[in-house]
C-alpha cells in the first residue's frame, strides 16, 4: 500500500484557474517517505497579486519552468495505484484530473483521503485545521506555508501521526466508529481496514482506558473523588498568619524562577484582598496589565478559605481566562502553596455531554444532517477517550457541530439523576461534586446569576464571591435577569421531535418503540402521538407566520421604523404600552400559538406520564425523559414569548434585532431590565458577605464612581462595607507608550467615513506600516468603516509586502486572525467590537495600535436610549453620566491591547480629534495609565515614530 500526498498551488479557484506548483510525498506502507517530487509548473496567464502575497510564488519564478504537459508524466507514475491523500483533497483533486483529461490523461479514480477530515476526527481539540496552524501545533517546521513542496511534505507529516493515532486507539473506540462509517467511502475504507488489524492482533488494554455500554473512556467513578485534605494537620493551617503564607510562597516562587521579582502592584493586591475577605468587606480594585491579578486574588482567596474553611467562588465573563486559570494559575498555585488544595471548574449543565443522550443517538442512528453528524459522533467517540472533564468547550466542531451537541447535552429536565446507568460516569455530575469538594470554584458570571434566578439550587453555597473581568458584570446581569429569544428557540427543539415532514425525530422514534409493545394503551398513546405530531407541525407554520409579520414591521425590507446600528443590524424597540401599528396582529398569532403550544404541551405531558407508568422498558424510558426535556423547552418558550409580545412593564426595555442577509430567520428579541443596580445590589452585595470586583477598567478619571452607580453599590464605602483601590501600573508608560493624535484630521460624522476623511486615513495607516513593516493593529467602532479602509490599504500595502487582514472578510475568526497576525509579521489587522479587549499580542509583533474613533455605544440602541431616558427623568446628563464612562472604559481597553509586558515599547495613534477639541476629550486622556501624549500635524507623525522609536526606516523594512 503506498500514500501520494499531494499539493498544488494555483493562480486561484476558478475554472480558467492554472496549476503553478506540484508537490508530491510518496509514503510506503510503514509511512516512511518512499520518493518526493517537486517543481513549479510554468502557466499560460499572470500569477495575481494576493497569490503572489499568499505563496511568495512570483511570475518570474515559474517563467523558466516546464509547462503541467512536460510535468505530467512524472505526476502519473508516481500517482501509479497509490491512495491520494491531501489536505482538502477534493479541491487538489479536481484540479489534477481536469489537467490530466485536458492533457489527455484518464483521470485519477483510486482512493481519497483528505487529512482535513482524519484530523477533525482524530484530534477533535485542535483549535484549527488550517494547515499552517496544525503544523504548528504538531511542532512540523513549515517555513514555506502555502508552496506546494513544503505543503505536501506538512501534509505527510501530519497524515502519518493520524495513522499512528487512528492505529493505536482503543479497540472498542475503532469498532464505535466502524459501525459509524459502515457505508463505501474511503474513510469508512481505512476505518474498517485498520479495525480489521486492531481485531486479530490486540484484546482491550484495561490500563489505558475505562469501558462502560461499550465507550473507551479516560474518566472513572466520580464519586471516588475526595477532598484535597483528608489527612493533613488543620491545626498547623489554622495557627498560619497571612504573613507567614505569603513569605512561604515567595520563598517557593524565588526557587522556582531565577529572575522572580516582587511587583508592588501585586504585592498590594494580596493584602487588599486579604483584608477584604477577612473583614467581611466588598472590594473594588482596578489593576492594570502586567499587575498579575489573577495570582493577586487566587493567593488571599486560597489562604483564607482553606484557614477558615469558606467555600470560595471565583467568576470570570470569558472562557479564556477561565482556561488561563485552569491551565496557567492553578498548576502553578499547586507548586507554590503550603498545603494540597483542590480548585474546580463549574460551568452551565449545557456545556457537558449527557452521556446517556449520546449513547441512545449512537444507537438509534437519528443524524439530521448525515455527513456532518457522523464526524461530530466520530469526534465525540475519540474525544471521551481523552476527556477530564466532558466539557464541549473543548471540541472544534464543525458546521452543524452545535446543533448536534444541542441533542446530546446534559439539561435538568431530562436528567434521572441517580436513576440514569451512566450517573456515577456523568460529567456534569462530576464538576458538580468536584465543586462541591473544591477549596476554590471558578466559574462564569452567566452561571453566578442563573443560580441567582434558581434560588441557588445550581453553584455549592457560598459567601465570598472574586468577580474577574467585572467590567462585564452589568452587562452579563441584564442579559440573565432579563429574556432572549430568537426563531430557532422554537425550531431547535421542534426539529428534535419532529426532524421533518416525512416524520423521523423524537415522537416517531417512540412511536415505532410502541409498537412493540403489548400494553392495552398503545394505541391510545401512538393515535395522541400522530395527532400531536400534525399539532407541532401547525405550530411551526404559525411560528414562522409570526416571525415574518415582526420581521416586516421592522421595516427591514425597506421601510421605516428600524434604526441601523453601525455593525449592520436593524434595531427595533417595542415600548411598553405604545405598541406600534401592526403589533395587534402579531399578538392574535401569538395568542394561537399559546394556546395550541399550552394543548400540546399538556397533552403530550400526560401521554408521557401514562407511558412512563405502565412501561419499564429501559430505551422507552430514555426516550420518555428526552421528550419530557424538549416538552419542558416548548413550555418555557410559550411563556417567554407571551411576557415578549405583551410589552408591558415599565422597567423592563424591549426590542427586535435582526439582519437583512437571513431576514426573519436572524430575529432575536430581547427583554431586559433598565437598570440591574438594585438587584445586583439585593442578589450580591447585600447576601454576601465578601465580593472582590477587579479589572483593568473600572474607574473612569481615576474615580469609581460609575462602577459604584452601574453594580449598586452607592453608599456602601461611606458604611464600611466597601473599599475602592486604584494600583499603580506595574509598567513605565511614559517610557514605552507614546500617543500621537493629528490635530489637522478632520472630524467624522456618521457610520461611515466621508471621501475625505478615508483617503486620509488610509495614507496615514499606509505611511505608518511602511515605517513599521507591518505589525499594526487598527480599531474601528463599525464594520462599515472597516471595510471602506480596506480595499484601499491593501491596494497600498501591496507592493510593500504587507498583508492587510480584515476581520469579516478574511476571516471572523478572532484567535485565527490574530494567529495569522503574529506569524507573518509584516501585517496590518483591522478590527471591531471585540478586538478591543481580549486580545493578547506581546512583544514585537504589535508595535502600533490605531484608535479611528473614541468607542461611544450608539446613542439610538434600545438600551442605552432608556437607560438616558431614566437619567433624563432623574435631572441628570445622560452623556456625562452613561454615555462618557462607557466609552471611556472601552477606549481604556482598547489601549491596553498594546503595552502587555515591561519590555513592550509601542505607538497609540488616535484619529478621533475630539479628545483635543472637545470638553469632554479630557476624560479619555486623563484615564491613561500615564503614556506620553503629542499632537502634530499628519505628516509629521512618521517622523516622529521614526525618532522616537529610534530606528532608521531602512533598518525596519529590512
């Protein structure tokens, strides 16, 4: 058996495309390179630019080359009856055989295989299955990305570590997914193929993996888990001062790292927090990057809980930090701390597979989507030989990856809890007891207010809560103390019961279970299921119907009352009471569909009840308990939707988004709170004894009062119940940040740039990443903004060898934007809303960030438009009081994406003249962390970058 990996770079997709490079590695069958062949194919048209930018492949490269007739021969002995193997196989695939029949070849028929495919598959964690960031990530050298040679060679590299995986998985894992792909594709060839060996040779390894209903797993029991501290002195922890803690660590950390050094900043954060916890007090405190606030507050938090035997909870709004956390902080804490501890990670039941659920699809062979559903099983069948935690965090799923994990997550309604077989094996189950076993608990802000709304039946009790990133903290309570629905609320559990017209889906599943059955009520049962199943289906029409009469009022297909937000979206608001004309017609449609859903739901509820009674059949029980899940669903859609359309409370604000791409399908209705600051204030700061708030932005002019007004937390400093801190930078912004802003730019009004304002801008950026070589990052407050500078700066920047990346046209993908960012250097990446936090680019890979306008939340967004109305009412300023704090915070974000460790040295250029012109600039300046601020004309800034960074422009380039 012999593998041809193959790779062809070509002048572009289409069909008048030309091949312009062949690579080609030929694996023996023990995967060792066999023969190699390589060489640039000369084409009948102009290599394009963005190929040339893409591969490095120029025309005068290929203009002594053979032309593919002179290659050909070579191609077709070495191809000979080989398997074809490529990393998107279909599309090198198809240009091979078009040229072969053009040539006058028979084309390639042999087998396919297609790395793609075998590392989703086989490596379902992997964060990308681009080729460049997979080589990456299996530490291949690939020097040339994106020429055919050294592609071809990745290529091989990485299909003989899929083979060597598929080769040693477990036994029962092959055979779970030799009955998965049982049809006559070549991954279901090389599936059967290697299981057929697995067979004669090996029996199960019980060492490796625990086997339960025939799935390797890597978790056991849960309930063998015990707490950190069984049989350790608790005396000995209890005599401990904080003092006597903190040096321990130090000493710990100075043997541990040769250049460990004390950061003030820090320092004064583990004693603040301490005293915060200690006290019984609520602590607001801002620290800057650099400041290692995530030690800051495990280290006091640890100290304290294990001393005094408090249960500790730690929130953060990201899932990135909650994997930092996971990954960095805790196995270093572990190193360093006196005694064992335990942490855990608890999410929301959502985020872990059901076990159960899984096993019965598995068995029952129920795929909406055939293709895409058989990889996520496949996916998911390797992944729990691997997985801690069952958590679907960790999967890089594919297209319809999600709608299939909708079916197979573990929910409240239809749990068995102790009932079910897999309960002991059950991931949810196991955080939920490592939680509760847990000195530390970390979670997420979205999980802290839902065990709020469920009367703290969801997260173990606890009194001392840290809040990281809590400049989201408001944000995240209106969303959860308020509702959102969207079309698909409806559709997604409607599709589990019924998958489509011709039946198939949860009822007709149980339905041909019945039918097995010789209870006197069968079929009674099976007549109420086919009725109820004609009764959905009505449903669904008026659903959609009333979708549709929303969508249209909106005005989105061209009329009026929709507002355009900047990103594209209209916005409509519903206000309590004023309902629009039109809204009665959408209330009777709702009002039917209440009632139908409220029949069904009963009657549905009941038959299951009866069935469950009667019947202990163990699969007729699953099914029962999963319909009883998705009945539930529909029960709270109906009443969410009915508090939507009725529009009536006065605090709370109501509004319709939707996009004109996927129309009434992209409708998302929200219901939220005006104001959450008594309610936080109720929930949190009065039921608790201790919360910690931190983040790099939460004072705005060095003052905290914003935060204060926004979390409730007004007053409680004046009653010793809160302390406010402010660190000092860990950096020397004064050294390694200058802010240049053009005080001759002109202002921009609207959306989008005027002619003007974008040709500026435009030579300005260009001017500036020629000097830099690159390594700019630009941040727009709209999409369409964005895409006005676009076209022009890349058309600038080609025939300098900069590459622009746009997010939402290259890619919408943040972390892979800002991979392919960092690996090519000479690069300028535009970004929106959510490259203004989170994004981590040390060193020289940033050494200028662009601010084209001060980001202000459009004024006209349902939400901030009645939170100024409340202001308003309260003879207040809602620009002063709402609309400056939040914009000043997100520009404080924003700015901190440059400066990430001591040894950064970078340039903020701000666009936006009104900090200079304006009364108000003086608030975004003034809340800097101290960087030098000059202002000059537009064409003395590269200058001034060339001075200060002290670099000859040639010096750069080269």
């Amino acid at each position: 058996m012999r593998f041809a990996i193959l790779d062809l770079e070509t002048t572009g997709h289409q069909a008048d495309d030309e091949i312009i490079q062949i690579g080609i590695v030929v694996l023996n069958e023990e995967l060792s390179v066999a023969d190699t062949f390589s060489s640039f194919v000369r084409p009948g048209k102009a290599i394009p630019s963005f190929i040339t930018g893409l591969t490095g492949i120029t025309d005068e490269m290929v203009k002594d080359a053979p032309v593919l007739e002179d290659v050909l021969p070579e191609v077709v002995k070495l191809l000979g009856d080989a398997i074809l193997v490529a990393h998107n196989v279909g599309f090198d695939a198809h240009f091979l055989n078009r040229e072969l029949d053009r040539c006058g070849y028979s084309p390639f028929t042999g087998r396919r295989l297609d790395t793609v495919d075998m590392l989703r598959m086989l490596y379902p964690t992997l964060p990308s299955y681009q080729l460049g960031a997979v080589s990456e990530a299996f530490g291949i050298t690939h020097e040339r990305a994106h020429q055919a040679d050294s592609d071809a060679e990745a290529t091989s590299l990485l299909f003989a570590a899929c083979m060597h995986k598929l080769q040693e998985l477990p036994l029962l894992s092959l055979q779970r997914l030799g009955e998965l792909f049982n049809g006559y594709d070549d991954l279901s060839w090389l599936i059967q193929t290697t299981l057929q060996e697995k067979e004669r040779e090996t029996s199960l390894d019980l060492q490796s993996h625990v086997y339960f209903n025939q799935l390797a797993m890597k978790t056991s029991d849960w309930a063998e888990l015990q707490p950190a501290r069984e049989d350790m002195d608790e005396e000995a922890i209890s005599k401990m001062t904080f003092e006597q803690f903190m040096d321990g660590v130090r000493d710990r950390f100075r043997a541990m790292m040769n250049d460990y050094e004390e950061r003030e900043a820090q320092s004064i954060m583990f004693d603040e927090v301490h005293k915060a916890l200690d006290n019984e007090r609520h602590l607001l405190i801002e620290a800057g990057t650099g400041t290692g606030k995530s030690l800051g507050y495990l280290l006091p938090s640890l100290f304290y809980g294990v001393k005094e035997n408090k249960k500790i909870v730690v929130s953060t709004h990201t899932i990135n930090l909650q994997e930092q956390l996971r990954q960095r902080d805790i196995p270093l804490l572990q190193e360093v701390a006196p005694f064992p501890f335990r942490a855990a990670i608890f999410k929301g039941r959502g985020n872990y597979i059901c076990l159960r659920k899984f096993d019965t699809k598995l068995r029952m062979r129920e795929y909406v989507s055939p293709n895409e559903d058989l990889m996520t099983a496949a996916q998911m069948i390797i992944w729990l030989g691997e997985t801690g935690t069952g958590d679907q965090e960790e999967l890089n799923f594919g297209n319809k990856g999600g709608e299939f994990w909708e079916t197979v997550a573990s929910d409240a309604d239809s749990c068995l809890n102790r009932a079910c077989p897999w309960f002991k094996r059950c991931f949810y189950h196991r955080a939920k007891h490592e939680a509760n076993i847990a000195d530390v608990v970390i979670t997420n802000h979205s999980l802290v207010f839902t065990d709020i709304q469920a009367e703290h039946r969801l997260l173990p009790g606890y009194e001392h809560l840290v809040v990281d990133e809590a400049h989201h903290l408001e944000e995240v309570a209106s969303k959860h103390l308020g509702l959102q629905l969207s079309y698909f609320s409806l559709v997604h559990p409607f599709n589990r019961l019924i998958k489509d017209s011709r039946g198939g889906g949860l009822l007709s599943q149980l339905i041909a279970m019945l039918h097995g059955e010789s209870e006197s009520g069968v079929p009674a049962w099976i007549e109420t299921l086919d009725e109820l199943g004609k009764s959905f289906t009505s449903i669904r029409e008026d659903w959609d119907k009333m979708f549709e009469l929303m969508y249209t009022l909106m005005g989105a297909t061209g009329g009026a009352p929709a507002t355009q937000t900047e990103n594209g979206q209209s916005v409509f608001r519903i206000r309590p009471n004023e309902h629009p004309t039109g809204w009665s017609t959408i209330a009777d449609t709702e009002n039917i569909i209440y009632a139908d859903l409220n029949k069904a739901v009963r009657t549905l509820e009941k038959t299951l009840n009866d069935i469950k009674e009667k019947i202990d059949d163990t699969p007729i029980v699953n099914m029962v308990t999963d319909l009883n899940g998705a009945v539930k669903d529909l029960a709270r859609i109906r009443d969410d939707m009915r508090v939507f359309v009725r529009a009536d409370k006065r605090d709370t604000v109501y509004w319709m988004e939707a996009t004109a791409q996927f129309k009434a399908k992209s409708l998302q209705l929200n219901a939220v709170p005006a104001d959450v600051s008594e309610q936080l204030r109720t929930h949190l700061f009065e039921a608790k004894k201790s919360v910690i708030l931190t983040s790099a932005t939460l004072s705005v002019q060095k003052s905290f009062q914003y935060a204060s007004e926004q979390l409730g937390l007004i007053g409680m400093e004046e009653a010793g119940r809160l302390t406010t801190v402010q660190l000092p930078s860990p950096f020397n912004y004064r050294e390694q940040a200058l802010v240049i802003i053009p005080r001759n730019f002109p202002q921009l009004k609207g959306a989008g740039g005027d002619p003007q304002f974008v040709d500026l801008l435009v030579k300005s950026l260009a001017d500036s990443a020629v000097l830099l070589g690159g390594r700019m990052l630009v941040l727009f407050t709209s999409y369409r903004m964005l895409r006005q500078v676009y076209d022009p700066l890349k058309e600038a920047l080609e025939q300098h060898q900069i590459q622009v990346l746009g997010q939402g046209i290259d890619s919408s993908n943040r972390s892979k934007l800002t991979r392919r960012f960092r690996q090519q250097s000479a690069s300028v990446l535009l970004g929106t809303s959510s490259f203004w936090e989170g994004v981590d680019i040390p060193g020289d890979a940033l050494t200028c960030l662009a601010i084209v306008r001060l980001p202000f939340q459009p004024p006209n967004h349902p939400l901030v438009e009645a939170k100024s109305e409340m202001l308003l009412a309260q003879k207040q300023n809602p620009f002063m009081k709402l609309s400056i704090p939040q914009a000043v915070i997100r520009f404080k974000q924003g700015f901190g994406r440059l400066v990430r460790s001591a040894k950064d040295r970078g340039i903020v250029l701000i666009y936006d003249t009104r900090v200079l012109e304006t009364y108000y600039g003086k608030y975004f300046l003034y809340s800097l962390p101290g960087p030098k601020i000059e202002h000059m004309h537009t064409e003395q800034i590269v200058p001034r970058m060339q001075q200060w960074l002290g670099t000859e422009q040639e010096g750069v380039q080269s």
